[in-house]
C-alpha cells in the first residue's frame, strides 16, 4: 500500500498574498466584463433586437480578438517587464469596457467588444505569467483557488449589482460600474506592484518571431495547448446562454435573476479556496477527475430541464459551479507547470490564446445550435449543448492526465 504523504505546502509571505489579491481584483474586473454578456444577454437581444446568431458572435468576437492579440503579443512576452505589460493592456481593456457602454447599435457594440477583447484577453497570461514566477508548484493549486474567486466574486457582487443597475437604468450601465472599479485596481498596480524582470536574466532568442516559433514547436507545450483549447471548447458552450435559458425555459423572472446568480457566487467563493487546497495536498489530477464525472451528470440534469422553482434552479446551479470550478483550478495549476521560466510568457500569451480562440468558436456554435424563435418563445435545442459538453469533458480526462505525465506532477 502506498502510505506516502505531502509534505504541508509552505505559508504564503506578505508580498506574496498582495500579488494574489491584485491579481485577483484584475481578473475580477476582466472576468466580470465577460462575464456580464451572460446575464445582460436577454435584454441586449430585446433592446437591440439581436437574433441568437448576432448576439453568439458579439460574445465570440471578444475571445477571437483576444485570440490575435496573444498570438501578435507571444514573441515579445517575455521580453519585458511583466508589470509594465499588465499595466498597459489593463489601460486598453478599461478603455475598450468604457466604449461598450458608450456603444449605440451593434456594430458599435461589436468594434468595442473587439478592442476590449484586444487588451483584455491578454491579461489572464500575464497574471499565469506572474504567478508562475512567484509561486512553486505545491502553492500553485491554492493561488489558482483564490485568484478564481474573481469568478465568484464577480457573481456574487459584479452581476447582480450589474442587473440590477441594468434593470433601472440601462444595459450600458455595468460597463460603466466595470470601468470605475478598473480605474482603482490599475492606480493600486501601477503604485504598488513591483517590477518582474526574473526572467530577463534567462538567454532567449532575440528574435520575437523564433522565439514564438521555438514555443510552438515544443511537443510538451503543443499538448498543454489542445488541451487547454479543449476544456474551453465545453466549458463556453454553454455559459452565454445561461439567463436566455433561466427566463425563458426554466420561467425564471428579471427579478430573481440576480439572487440565483448571487447564490451560485457565493458557494463559489468557498468552493474555490477548498478546491485549491485540496488540489495542492491531494492530486491535482484525481480532483480534475472526480469534478469532470460530477460535472457532466449535473450538465445532462441542467440543460434538460423545463419550468423549475427558483430554489431548485439554485440547488442545480450550485453544484453546477462546484463542477466547473473544481476542473478550472487543477488544470490550469497543472498546465503552468509545463513551460521553463524563460518561456512562460510566451507559453502562457499562446494558451491564453487558444483558450480565447476556443470559447469565441464555442459560443458561435452554440449560437447556431440553439434557436429562439421569437423574443418570448424558449431556448430550443439547448439539450444537445449539453451533450456536446459531455464528449469534450470525457477526452479532456484523457489529455490532462497527458499534462501531468509531461509535467511530472500529481
């Protein structure tokens, strides 16, 4: 019998827990711009009289973009002080955010998604970047844990405070919440925050364009690629969907919206530090494991379901989240231990990348697999959304247990 046990992993220093909870609050802002799109999906269709199709591609449009930004963006990411790149693509994404509230019809809406998804779809690889350089790996799965509460978070306050003053006072006006909030994390970054510049000492081609190449054509990295674009190719499928289905499939009103977001938030934010932990002291890949079967019997449960009462909705939404969560935190814990220093930024800007690119073609193909055929009328076909998660979880098992053997980790 194996009897081994891990060793406790060690205690976070001061500056340590300032960089997770600055980069948390940044992800807390990026995550809740995307975010938002869910919820405030019913009433941008009805307002701007959107079809699903048009409303698939203004959500898919941010993540495609974001995908050419980290694509344009890899070769130089670890050239430079990792700050002084935080710093100036959070500028861009606040500007982007301020010019969806400002935007009047679709394709302006669609040009300010573009720019946002530019700037802000960067950010999460060089937060990856950050923690990777600050954290070993035995602390990786609890810095995973809390800068995920961002996502929570974001439920538990951004979205029904965002539905809320979408409710009184227009759609546009949670970008404008976003933009305030974006404003103090960027002066506390750029005031606080010192600069990493570790990983200049490490030798790498001066030539962005090999340097990209060189990343590319790693064969360890190239698995730790797919399999990121995999999980959020299940994983974005059904999400921008979620208030479309609540309202008009399982009869929840504007008026509950909020609580059941709120609620699902709120288990969220203590799902995430216990995860983390447990993905540290037990084994990354058997809590990935167990999270993905739990997933997929929920999802099946989810998106068969008809007119519901609220506190059922809430029961399933719940573990839901408990679902999505406990696969987000082990893999990206065990996907960042695959790439040397000299290489994160790069590695992390490409899986960023493909994991935008991914969840962009996602949430057009759901577009076109579900129809609503008037305003008021039900989501049709959002059952074969569900099955079509099923599938990709099932391989994802496969390939992430790929990603540990690469990586060596547990």
């Amino acid at each position: 019998m194996n009897t081994e046990v891990k060793a406790a992993p060690p205690k976070f220093e001061s500056y340590q827990i300032f960089i997770i909870t600055i980069l948390a609050l940044t992800q807390f802002t990026v995550v809740l711009d995307f975010m938002v799109m869910s919820p405030l999906g019913d009433i941008l269709m009805k307002s701007m009289n959107l079809t699903t199709k048009q409303f698939g591609l203004s959500v898919g449009i941010y993540a495609i973009s974001a995908f050419c930004s980290g694509i344009l963006t890899a070769g130089f990411a670890d050239k430079f002080d990792r700050k002084k790149l935080l710093l100036f693509f959070y500028i861009g994404f606040i500007l982007g955010t301020l010019f969806c509230g400002l935007a009047t019809n679709y394709p302006m809406l669609l040009a300010a998604r573009i720019i946002t998804g530019l700037f802000g779809g960067v950010i999460g690889s060089i937060s990856m970047a950050i923690v990777a350089d600050f954290f070993p790996i035995n602390q990786r799965g609890r810095v995973m844990g809390f800068m995920q509460m961002g996502f929570g978070a974001s439920q538990v306050l951004g979205i029904p405070i965002s539905l809320y003053l979408s409710n009184h006072w227009g759609w546009e006006t949670p970008f404008f919440m976003i933009v305030g909030m974006a404003t103090l994390v960027l002066a506390t970054l750029f005031v606080k925050m010192k600069p990493i510049t570790e990983h200049l000492n490490d030798k790498i081609e001066n030539n962005a364009f090999m340097h990209l190449w060189n990343t590319i054509k790693n064969r360890n990295y190239r698995i730790g690629f797919l399999t990121t674009a995999l999980l959020s190719l299940g994983g974005f499928m059904m999400m921008p969907w979620g208030s479309a289905f609540a309202i008009n499939n399982l009869k929840i009103t504007n008026e509950q919206l909020p609580i059941l977001f709120m609620v699902a938030g709120v288990a969220t934010l203590f799902i995430m530090p216990i995860i983390g932990k447990l993905s540290d002291s037990v084994s990354k890949m058997k809590i990935f494991t167990f999270a993905s079967i739990w997933m997929i019997i929920v999802v099946v449960i989810y998106t068969n379901m008809g007119p519901t009462p609220l506190w059922v909705v809430m029961i399933v939404n719940v573990a839901l989240m408990i679902g999505i969560m406990g696969r987000m935190v082990p893999s990206m814990a065990l996907v960042s231990a695959l790439p040397q220093m000299h290489d994160r930024g790069a590695f992390m800007s490409l899986n960023s990348s493909l994991q935008q690119l991914a969840g962009g073609i996602a949430s057009i193909i759901g577009g076109m697999i579900v129809v609503q055929k008037t305003k008021l009328s039900p989501l049709e076909h959002y059952s074969t959304l569900g099955y079509v998660v099923l599938g990709f979880a099932v391989i994802c098992i496969f390939m992430l247990y790929r990603v540990s053997k690469l990586a060596k980790v547990k």
